[in-house]
C-alpha cells in the first residue's frame, strides 16, 4: 500500500469516527464511556494522519 493510499484509507477511517461521536452525543442513551473511547480512537488517527503527513 503506498503511502497516499494509506493516508487517504486513515483519513476515511477519522471522518467515520467523526460520525459516529456525532451520532452517539444526539442520542441521550448514549454511554460517555464509549464516547470517550471514540474519540481516542479518532484522535490516535489524526496524529497518525499528522505523523505521516510530516514525514
């Protein structure tokens, strides 16, 4: 996998994640916990994003 490919399937990975936290703090059933790991999840991708981006 080169490497634009590889940001590009990253970057598709974080905008789902986004839409997900998004999705999961409209509905008042929602766990913090889970939204929590969510944007772990989100931001350990747009500093691997940012990581790659540099090098």
């Amino acid at each position: 996998m080169s490497l634009s490919s590889h940001l590009t399937e990253l970057k598709k990975k974080h905008e789902h994640l986004s839409m997900e936290v998004e999705n999961a703090q409209r509905l008042p059933s929602s766990d913090g916990l889970e939204i929590a790991s969510l944007k772990k999840q989100k931001l350990k991708l747009k500093e691997e994003i940012a990581r790659l981006s540099t090098s």
